[in-house]
C-alpha cells in the first residue's frame, strides 16, 4: 500500500484528497437526510456535530498518512502560531464577516429573503467550542493548504479562484443561494490571505471565530 500511495500521478492525488476531504460531508449528510426529506430542514444538533467532528479527525489521519508517504505534512503548509498570525486572524475573520455581510445584503435587496434551511437544536456551547475548532483545522488544512500549495504552480489567480470555488462546493449541499455566494466572497479572501502568507494559523483562528459566532448566534436567538 505504502509503494502504491507513493508512486500515485499528482492528478490522482488530488482526486484522492479531495475524496477524503468530502468524505466527512456525505457520510454525515446520509444521517441528516432522512430528516431533511422529511422536515425540508437542516437539522444541526449535538450528535450531528460530534459525529461530523468524528469524521473529519478520521480523514486528517487518512491525510496525514498519505502526506507522510508523499514528503508533505501540515509543517509543509505552515503552522507557526504567533502574535502576528493571531492578529492576522482577528483581522481576516473581520474581513470576512463584512464581505459575506454585504453579499447578503446585496442579495436580500435584489430577492426576497428565503426562509431558513437549516435548525439548530439544543446545541451544547462545549461542542459548539470543540467541533468548530475541529471543522476549522480540517477544512483549512485542505481548502487553503493543500489546495493552494498543489495548484500555485498555475499561478495565484487560477489557485486562488480554484480554491475559492472548491471550497464553496463543499458547501453547496447545505447552504441557501446567497450564503454560497457569502461563502465564495470570504473563500477569495481566505485563499488570497494563505497565499501571502503561507499560514495556516491565521486561517484556522478566523474560520474558528466566524463560525462560533454563527452557532452561539444560533443558540442565543433559539433561547
């Protein structure tokens, strides 16, 4: 398995990565669907998040195993933690409240607003907190690091926009029209921001305060 892993064209890596990197999403939606086509909602619970948490660890271990094997890891990717990633990333998750913020606006004023897909039901904050911090890690060890590192030799606008769209289908299938475009606006940002600086650490921190402050949001308005 060792020599096969090693010996896979960078095309087929991809393919393989990117598999994984969905794997938590599809194996998760088949647990949520029976509801969904039942209710017409979305429903985010504890068990929902936990198990998604789950998933995600398993295929960063996957990652990382296939990573060693092909001479990349998460140092290939950059993980220095610093003052100035951490005020990098306060900035960046600021940056991309406002943009996401102002597709929906943009958006509500040229549509009638839709009403919600998506439920959260009796979230936990102590999951909230480490399922969010989890869901950040994955998805920009893959959305940024893997995908602009592999794909920069196209150069930064192809990567960039490849990125940013990569990481709104990742999305697509629990997400209204203008959160996908929200989620495009900040991916750009994102992407732009690993591609300057090379760490992922501002990523995860800002990708960790934008969704804390939708799921305790979430919570607080449920209450």
């Amino acid at each position: 398995m060792r020599s096969f892993v090693r010996n896979l064209s960078a095309p087929v890596e991809f393919f393989i990565v990117v598999s994984l990197w969905f794997d938590p999403l599809l194996l998760n939606g088949c647990f949520l669907l029976p509801k969904f086509l039942q209710s017409g909602f979305w429903e985010f619970s504890n068990t929902c998040l936990i198990r998604g948490a789950i998933f995600q660890i398993m295929a960063l271990a996957a990652l990382a195993w296939i990573g060693n094997i092909r001479g990349w890891s998460l140092n290939t990717f950059g993980i220095k933690i610093s003052w100035k990633g951490t005020g990098g990333g306060i900035l960046l998750a600021c940056l991309s409240y406002a943009a996401m913020y102002s597709v929906w606006t943009i958006y509500e004023l040229l549509f009638p607003p839709a009403h919600l897909n998506t439920i959260d039901t009796g979230l936990a904050i102590p999951v909230i907190i480490s399922t969010m911090i989890i869901n950040s890690i994955f998805e920009e060890v893959v959305e940024a690091g893997y995908f602009i590192n592999t794909l920069s030799r196209f150069g930064m606008c192809p990567a960039i926009l490849a990125g940013a769209l990569l990481r709104m289908l990742y999305h697509l299938p629990l997400m209204r029209i203008e959160s996908l475009l929200g989620i495009f606006a900040t991916a750009l940002i994102f992407e732009y921001a690993y591609w300057r600086w090379r760490q992922l650490w501002p990523l995860v921190l800002a990708h960790t305060l934008r969704n804390l402050y939708y799921f305790l949001y979430a919570v607080h308005h449920a209450a």
